[in-house]
C-alpha cells in the first residue's frame, strides 16, 4: 500500500490531502473542494479544510517574495527572468487595483477564474505594498467567497447543505 492509498483510506488521510492540494499554487481551493468531496468529505468540510489550507502560504508571499524576487535575480539571469515574468504577471493583473483598494483585492482573489485566486492576490499585494494583516483580511475574505462560488457552481447551491 503507498502513502497516497493509505492515507486515502482515513478520515484524516482525506483531510490531509485535501489541506495540501489547497495550499498547491494554481490548484488552491478550486481544486481541493472537488478533490475532497471526490474522496468522501462533506461539501463544507472540503471547503472549510480548503480554505484554511489556501491562506495558510499566503503571509509568507506577501512579506518574503520581494525578497525572494532579489535572490533569483542576483542568482542567475534564468532566475532572474523567472521572477521578472512573474512579477510583470503581478502588474497585470493589478490594473484594476490601486494602493489600498482593498476590497478590489478581495474581488479579484474571490473571482474563481485562472490566474486569479490567493496566491495572485498575495502577489499583488507584496508588489503593490499593501500592509500584511489588511491584505490577509481582504484575500482571506476572497478566499471564502471563491470557496462559496466553488461549492455552489459544483454542487448547487441547494445541495451544500
């Protein structure tokens, strides 16, 4: 039996799962609440155990990936357009916000759309220089409104509960 079947086959094997695949960039909740449900977890114990699972990256981007931009950048000029494309990507996609809009922040992080979503969202934060317990408030915000459309557009509405 490998890891995955075995912890597949417990109730905290499948919470387990379910907390890791939120955490994942790109996947993040969108992808843990099916997963979860798929395994046998509730609808909303999926989601609450995704959203707890997709904020838990969330204040490490926000305070350490400028940092971590310069490093790749000192690093290698590979490195270096890594985190020029991602940066550029940050950029982009905060057209729409400005320093200290939070509530733009929480909706684009709430849109369960590619590309948009936590991570994004810290992102933008970092690079626009918005203050941590704000910025963890409004994508913590968004987080819970993406897990509420996930649920609702996958299960219905009326079914969640």
């Amino acid at each position: 039996m490998n890891i995955v079947e075995l912890l597949q086959s417990s109730e905290i094997g499948k919470v387990i799962i379910t907390f890791f695949v939120s955490m994942l960039p790109v996947v993040e909740l969108r992808g843990a609440i099916p997963i979860g449900t798929a395994m046998g977890l509730s609808p909303v114990a999926s989601a609450i155990i995704s959203v707890v699972g997709n904020m838990v990256p969330i204040p490490f981007i926000i305070l350490f990936i400028r940092r971590i931009f310069a490093w790749m950048q000192a690093k290698s000029p590979r490195l270096g357009r890594i985190a020029q494309r991602l940066e550029q990507r940050a950029v982009s996609k905060s057209s729409s916000l400005y320093k200290g809009e939070l509530i733009g922040l929480m909706i684009f992080v709430g849109i369960p759309l590619p590309g948009t979503g936590a991570w994004t969202g810290a992102l933008i934060a970092a690079i626009l220089g918005f203050r941590l317990k704000p910025a963890l408030a409004s994508i913590g915000a968004g987080v819970v409104i993406a897990g509420f459309l996930v649920l609702g557009i996958t299960y219905g509405f009326t079914k969640i509960f």
